[in-house]
C-alpha cells in the first residue's frame, strides 16, 4: 500500500463545485488509501441535500490525475452539524463583508432610470466576460420585482445553505442570488420599503460570496427605495449607467447618475444597449435612433464604454440560459462584452474625498 499522504495532499487541492473552495479547507477527506492502483476514498459531504454527483464527480476526475491511480471508489456519507458549523466560521472569518471595511471587492450597480433598456442581460454577459478571463464575479439579483438572471443563466434551483449560509450557485463561472431561487413561479412579490431592505441585508450578510474580485448588482428601474438600500448598505458601490439609443431613454437614465452623484457614488461611464442590428446584407441599422448613449455620456461628463449591438443570439441565450459569450463567442456582441469587461476593469475605484451620505 502506498504513503497516503501524497495522495491527500493532491485530493486537498481538488475544488469543490458547489462552494468554490479546495477541499481541504473543507474538511471534506476523512481518508483515502491508494493499492494496486486502486485509489479508495473516504469522504463526508459538507451540505445535506445537495446533489452530491458534482462533487463525486469532482474528486473522481481529480484522483484520477494522480500517478498510479487506475480506479476510483468513493465511501461517503454527510458531514455533522458540528463540523459543518466549524468549516463555515473558518471560511466566514477568511474574508471580509462585501462593501465592508478591508473588502476587496469591486461593486457595480448596472442601473438605469426605466426598464426595458437590457440592464439584466447586460449584467449577465459582462460577469461572464470578467469571470472567462479568470475572475471571481457575482451578481446581485437585485430586481426583486422583476427577477430575470437566474433564467438567464440556466438555472432556478434554491441554493444549498451550510451551517446557516446561504451558498450561492455557480453558474458559468459566476455566483448568483435572486429572488427567483426562493419565490414560486406562481407568486408576485407585494412588498414595500422595510421588506425590500431586509431582503438585500441577508443577500448582502447572509450569502458567502467569499470575496470575490466584483460583485454586479442588477438594478430595479428607478431610484426608489432598492437604490436607496443599496447606497447605505454599500456606499462604496460605483455605478454603470445602461441606456439605449433613444433620447428618451436617455433623459430618464440621467436620473440614476443625479442620485449617484446625491450619495457621492461614482458613476463609471455608459453603455449604450442596443445599438444597431447588422441585417442579412451586412447593413448596420439603428432601429432604436442613434445617439443616446453619446449625448448621456457627454452630459454627465463620463465615457461612453461600449456600443452593445443587437443580435438574435443574445435574446435566444437569454431564453434558453446561455450567455452570448457561450453560444455565440464570435459574434459582434461577445466581443463588444469583451470590450466593456477590459474598460470595466482598466477603471479603479477612485479615492473618496468627503464622508459617505446616507438618504433618511
């Protein structure tokens, strides 16, 4: 029988799929042994109810990188409460509150004054974009009205909790919380100001985003009562307008950087959603005007960060879960996603210069 320490060692390092994590930091192995070629595997499940396939299948492909594993089984059963409760307060105290004091991570508030102008499809496609390029990315459902990313990402299923932690589910690279994982498709959320705060008080405190490099928080249409949250529970968050080319949209989008600018938010720049389709023969057509995201960069005096064009793709991912950098990678959209994550990232928070406003 082989030393079995090796081969811990190289298990240790496997990442579980659910939580993101190497699995010896989650006290995941209780032992494993490796004999003629058989590698046997002792572990213990860290969350009850979870389907536990991914990580079976997690530590299967990853044993089998190890020299002279031939074949794989695996003993397991579930972790106990007590060491469940041990791994989530070593990992709650190995990061810092998001928007907190000491976090690392960049907040961005996807915002617009109106609805309809692509804000939750944007946000989707450029967590995707910042996530393919090796960051650690998380969005923010805060549409609790008119929830949409979950769906747009391929997945509704309610997120597996450990130890009391809301864990949230890893789709295409990014984690996700929203309202739809824990409203039934049949029901209409009905609440006011007191409610809608508490909701993004346990999406903020009660998640293990983990420290992610950028949280994104798709935003209701508005500057009601979610935004106002939001400015108090992280008035460090920089926002990024979304309009489409129509004067319209454009004079309600300003409104969203009026309050940005009353709770001394940084506005990073503009997107401008929906700018042209490219017809059959090649033809650029702005079926929404032209124009929009310009003149509302110009007026606030940012920049104007990418044209996003429109595509059929884009919509049909949308539909089926499939962001346009998955199903479309070429195509005129993915790349202008590609774009806006390279602007998004070259723009570092900048220093604050008087203490943070809060709206009564």
């Amino acid at each position: 029988m082989a030393d079995a320490g090796p081969l811990i060692d190289h298990l240790n390092l496997i990442v579980d799929p659910t939580i993101g994590r190497p699995i010896g930091e989650l006290d995941v192995i209780k032992g494993a042994t490796l004999k003629r070629g058989t590698a046997t595997i002792d572990l213990r499940f860290p969350i009850p109810g979870e389907p536990h396939e991914r990580l079976i299948d997690a530590v299967t492909d990853g044993v089998r990188t190890f020299e002279g594993v031939r074949s794989v089984t695996i003993d397991a059963d579930l972790m106990d409460d007590e060491t469940a409760t041990s791994v989530m307060d070593r990992l709650q105290a190995s990061v810092r509150k998001v928007g907190g004091q000491g976090s690392r991570t960049q907040v961005i508030a996807v915002s617009s004054g109106k609805g309809g102008v692509g804000k939750s499809s944007l946000t989707v496609n450029l967590a995707v974009a910042l996530a393919k390029r090796g960051r650690q990315v998380g969005i923010l459902d805060a549409d609790v009205w008119g929830f949409s990313i979950p769906k747009m990402l391929g997945s509704s299923d309610a997120p597996p909790v450990l130890a009391g932690a809301i864990i949230p589910p890893i789709l295409h690279g990014v984690k996700v919380i929203s309202m739809d994982f824990f409203i039934p498709s049949d029901q209409a959320v009905i609440w006011r100001g007191p409610m809608l705060h508490k909701a993004l008080d346990q999406f903020l405190s009660d998640v293990f985003w983990d420290d992610p490099d950028y949280l994104l928080i798709d935003m209701p249409p508005g500057t009601g009562d979610i935004a106002i949250s939001i400015s108090q529970y992280i008035p460090k968050a920089r926002q990024l307008l979304v309009t489409t080319p129509q004067p319209t949209a454009q004079r309600v989008a300003k409104r969203a950087a009026l309050m940005a600018a009353k709770v001394n938010q940084e506005v990073i720049g503009v997107v401008e959603n929906m700018s042209w389709f490219t017809g059959d023969d090649g033809t650029r057509y702005q079926i929404f005007g032209e124009g929009g995201g310009a003149d509302l960069a110009d007026e606030i005096d940012v920049d104007l960060l990418a044209q996003i064009p429109l595509v059929p793709a884009m919509r049909e991912g949308a539909d089926n879960g499939l962001p346009v950098s998955v199903v479309a990678p070429g195509s005129d959209a993915a790349m202008a996603f590609e774009a806006l994550a390279d602007e998004v990232e070259t723009r570092k928070p900048r220093i604050r210069t008087h203490p943070d406003l809060v709206i009564g």
